[in-house]
C-alpha cells in the first residue's frame, strides 16, 4: 500500500469514527438510514488510478513513456495498457481513413490492389481490439513485470516511431497525387490519368504496403507484450478476475446499444438524478453494475461526465465501458493486491497476425506483378506509331 492510501484509509477510519459521535443522542448511535458515501480510501484509489487526460492520444502516449521509465514503484505501469489501447484505436481510425481515401486514387489497373488495402484496413480493425490490463502495482512488482514492461515499451515505440514516418510519407505522397489527378465522378475512380500518373500510384501503393506492414508489426510488439502477462496467470497466488470483466464489458456493449436505439422521449423520462457528490455518484453507478441495471450505469457515467469534466469520470471523449470497468475493478480489489484481469484476451491474437500477414503478403505480390507490368509496357514499341522500313 503506498503512502497516499495509507494516509486515505486513516482519514476515512477518522471521518467514521468522528460521523459515529455526532450521530449519538443520550449516548445512543442514531440509526442512518441511507447509504454512507463512498470512503476517502476508496475515493483516493480511484482518482490515483485514472489517469492524466490529454486532449491527443499521442500526447498522452509521449507523457506516458516519460514517466514509466523512471517508475520504480509501478504506480505508473499500472496504466501502460489503458494509454496503449486508446493509441492503437485512434491510430487505427486514422489508418483506415487514410487507406480509404488512397485506395480511391488507383486507377482501373491497380483497383485490385486498393480492395486488398481496404480489406486489409477493415479486418485490422474489426479483429485487433488491444487486450488490456487492470492490475495493482504491488503485483506488477512482485511478479517481475516491471522492467520487462519497460523494454516492450520502448520497442513498441521504436515501431511507432517508423509507424509515423511512414505514415507522414504516404500523406505526402498522396497529396502529391491528388495534385496530379482527381478522383471520377461516379465511382470515385480514376479512368483518364495524365502519362505519369500510373507512375505515381505504384508509388503510392509502396508507400500504403510500408504502411500496413508497420502498423502490423506494432501490433505485434504488443502482443508480445500481452505474451509476458500470460506467461504470469498461471501463478497461484494471483486472483485472475479476467472472465469477470470481459462478461461484464460484453454486457455493457449490449446495454450500449439498447440505449442508443431509445426514443428520444424515453430517454428523458429515464433522465438520471443529480448527484451532490462524485463519490456518491461512484456508489450510484456500483450498485447498478452489481445489480446489472447496466443502462442506467451508463446513464449515470454520462451525466457526470457532463458534471464533472475530466474528473475521475475521464472525459466525452474516452471509453465510457472502460471507465466503468475500471470503477469496479478497483472497487473489487480495494485494501488487496495479487489480483489482475485482461479484458479482450480472449481473441486469438497469433491467427490474427496470421492473417494479416498473409494479406499483406498477397499485396506485396500483386504490386510486383504491376510494377513488373509497367516495366515491360514502357519498353514495348507503340503500335499506334507506323514502322519505317529502312
């Protein structure tokens, strides 16, 4: 236990015995009818687990990295995988945008190579959610994860580093072509093309292929990293609280859908109640994911986001399901350590590599064949050039 929650479970054992007092009449405790908030320890645990918000993933990511290398205690490496898994998501989004709008500027003769793009995009983002992690850092210490933590971040960032440069290459490249050529009116594929534009987009699909590679190989850094978590649950002494979780986050992903298919006039009348504090606000939102009343849960988390901005809520802009399963994590575990859980584990993250591999080499292959193509085109004698006999 460190210091902070040492000093919070002494004011909360302070703050009962002083509320027990002056409850008293005649030397009789009066009988409090309802729910005690939250404790101060509890409070404490909670905010010191949420971490920093930053208005950019990568901003966030950079701090992060800072931080965890002069962690000695594990009060930063708690939070790895969260910062991590929110990074791959936005970086994912942006991938998949930017391979779209690419695969839009091949012509007639490499579309095929764009749908491979497009497919390879939409099965990285449908099949590579990141496993995270909910841990105390007592645990993370004890089983030796730290320092191995430490290097897999720093590899992870060499990839993302290359990630990013070959990112800004294929942004360039495309404004590039995009100033040469425009996409056709109908089907958003180019047909006409200036003599050097064929050029330019074999460019652009080696460019998109480093691209894809890369970001392959930083989801495989990660899942290495994952590897070390697995190599440790099999210990005795560890509580493994992972099947728990990830029921509960597939329930809330349910409940989310049930909500955002409400009338508009249901949704009012189920309008949730203003909470006077945050830690009655937290108890609120316990009792209804123990109750599995998990809309209203929902519910709650939102309307406090909007109360409390940034606060141990998180913002609009993170996952409402993570904080919630964060909020009962740590409510499980208080005063405990030995206990983990890894949520979205559950994915075979090997065959997914597989597969993705697999893709990428089938375009590697196809952008060979194109280039090997235009090679012999460009030697071939135009037929539309009449021969002069000598």
């Amino acid at each position: 236990m460190t210091e902070n929650e040492e000093k919070a479970l002494l004011d909360m054992e302070q703050s009962s015995l002083t509320n027990f007092g002056d409850g008293s009449r005649d030397g009789v405790p009066e009988i409090i009818r309802t729910s005690p908030p939250p404790s101060p320890f509890f409070s404490a645990i909670l905010a010191a687990f949420q971490p920093a918000v930053y208005d950019d993933e990568e901003d966030a990511w950079r701090s992060h990295l800072n931080q965890l290398m002069a962690d000695s205690d594990g009060s930063c490496a708690v939070y790895t995988f969260h910062v991590f898994s929110s990074l791959f998501k936005c970086i994912k989004k942006k991938f998949c945008s930017l391979t779209c709008d690419a695969a839009g500027y091949l012509g007639d003769s490499l579309r095929g190579i764009g749908t491979k793009f497009v497919s390879s995009s939409q099965m990285l983002t449908s099949c590579s959610e990141c496993p995270t992690l909910f841990v105390d850092a007592e645990t993370l210490l004890t089983c030796g994860l730290l320092e191995g933590l430490k290097f897999s971040v720093l590899e992870l960032q060499e990839y993302l580093d290359t990630y990013n440069d070959r990112k800004e290459a294929a942004i360039s490249w495309l404004d590039n072509c995009k100033a040469t050529f425009s996409k056709g009116p109908d089907n958003g594929v180019i047909t006409c093309q200036p003599g050097d534009a064929e050029e330019k987009q074999l460019e652009l699909c080696q460019r998109l292929y480093k691209l894809h590679f890369q970001l392959l190989l930083l989801f495989q850094s990660y899942c290495k990293l994952i590897g070390q978590i697995h190599d440790v649950s099999s210990t005795p002494e560890l509580l493994n609280m992972s099947k728990e979780l990830s029921d509960l986050k597939k329930n809330l992903k349910e409940a989310t859908l049930t909500l955002t298919a409400e009338p508009a006039c249901e949704k009012d009348a189920l309008s949730e109640p203003s909470f006077t504090s945050s830690e009655a606000a937290i108890q609120s939102m316990l009792d209804c994911l123990k109750g599995n009343d998990l809309a209203a849960a929902l519910r709650q988390i939102r309307k406090c986001r909007s109360v409390w901005p940034n606060d141990i809520f998180g913002s609009s802009s993170e996952d409402e399901i993570h904080t919630l399963l964060n909020i009962y994590f740590r409510h499980q575990t208080l005063g405990q350590t030995g206990t983990f859980a890894l949520v979205d584990s559950n994915q075979n993250l090997s065959e997914i590599c597989n597969k993705l591999m697999e893709l990428n080499l089938e375009i590697r292959d196809m952008i060979r064949r194109a280039q090997s193509y235009r090679l012999k085109t460009t030697f071939l004698p135009d037929s539309s050039v009449p021969s002069t006999s000598l």
